[in-house]
C-alpha cells in the first residue's frame, strides 16, 4: 500500500504531552470544584478542541466562562511543558525513515504546535507549510475539516492519505475525512476505543514502518 501522504497527529503521536495535559486538567477542574479522575478526564477531554474542555466547564458550573477564565493557568501547562515534554517513544525513528510526505494537523494552535515540536526537537521534520492547526479551519476534530484542509493544500486526495491519531476524536474526524487511520494506544487512549470508532490499532512506534508499507 502506498500512500501520497501522510498526516500525523502532535498530542500523544508526535509529542508525549497528553500524560502532562491531563494532569493539569484534573488540577484546574479541581480549582473550580469538579474532581474527576485521570481516567474520566481521557474519556471527555483527549483529543478535543479547547473550545469543547470550556464549553463542558461551563455547562457543569451552571454559568459561560469569563474570557479570561484561563489566565490563572496557563502557566501551569506552559512551565510543565517546558520541564517535562519529551518526543513519543519511537518517533524520531519513524520521522527519519519515512520516505513519503508527511504533515502535522492538531486541535492546538499554531503556536503551541510549533513550540512542542520546538522543544522536543521535532520541529526540523516539519516546514511551515506542512504544519496544520484548527485554527485554520471551521470547525476541529472530531469534525473531518482539519484533515480534509490538510489533504487538498498538500495536494493528496482522502483515499491516499493515512492518518497516525491517539484519540478517539481524531480517529473519528478521519474516517469521517475518508481516510484510513493507524490508532497508537501506547499513550493513555485504550486499545478498543481507537478500534472501535476503525482505527488499526498498534502500540509500538517500531511497528509504523510495517504498517505503512
Ligand atoms: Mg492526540
């Protein structure tokens, strides 16, 4: 199987930083009153856009969020970022081997992007123009936008595209973008909810060259 492109995810594909994410999430819930464990915090937050972890933090406290409720905060991601962040086991290896185009494409802004990708020593593996954030679409995943923006810019139709994601909402936007998905569960993700919503499931960076091949 060849393919014209290749998409991969940042959070917990490229950059080991969900297993510092939610840390931080479960304290700043904690801050406005909602325990949840790390578990539930996997299952309602991985993956999805900012707009969505405030839109649930509203709907729970009863009341919209003021626009500079995260001011407080983040710092805490900032510094943990910048103390603790390492690139996913593996994944200099599959970035150096590849002989196909690849891309970035996260539910993170640009910025954030570039500074994980920056301070992991990833960031020489991706040019401008193959860094895609849901900033520059309508709507991010789980919605299909992202992917499909990230195809038609970089010249690959959807059948030709695989795409490498670690949460449920981004194998869903995927597939919905018609395009296969290889799901890594060697982060916090379960096996079976990758599988479920038609990821191929692998937990081992080594195993992407097979699986692309
Ligand atoms: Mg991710």
């Amino acid at each position: 199987m060849s393919h014209d492109l290749i998409i991969f995810d940042c959070d917990g594909v490229l950059v080991d930083s969900e297993v510092i994410a939610v840390e931080i999430d479960r304290r700043i819930l904690a801050e406005f009153g909602w325990h949840l464990s790390i578990d539930e915090i996997v299952d309602r937050f991985l993956g999805g856009t900012e707009e969505a972890f405030v839109a649930q933090l509203g709907a729970h406290l009863g009341r919209p969020l003021p626009p500079d409720w995260d001011a407080p905060y983040v710092a805490w991601y900032r510094e943990a970022f910048e103390a603790e962040l390492q690139p996913v086991l593996g994944i200099e290896s599959v970035l150096s081997g590849i002989d196909a185009p690849f891309c970035v494409a996260s539910n993170g802004s640009h910025a954030k992007i570039r500074h994980s990708l920056g301070l992991t020593g990833l960031l020489e593996h991706f040019p401008d123009e193959h860094i895609f954030s849901a900033q520059d679409v309508a709507h991010g995943k789980p919605a299909p936008d992202l992917f499909r923006h990230a195809a038609r810019s970089l010249g690959a139709a959807p059948e030709d595209c695989v795409v490498i994601e670690d949460s449920r909402s981004g194998v869903r936007a995927a597939r919905a973008a018609g395009m296969r998905v290889l799901g890594y569960a060697g982060g916090l993700t379960p096996a079976a909810w990758l599988a479920d919503e038609g990821a191929t499931v692998f937990t081992d960076m080594t195993e992407v060259p097979a699986l692309l091949a």
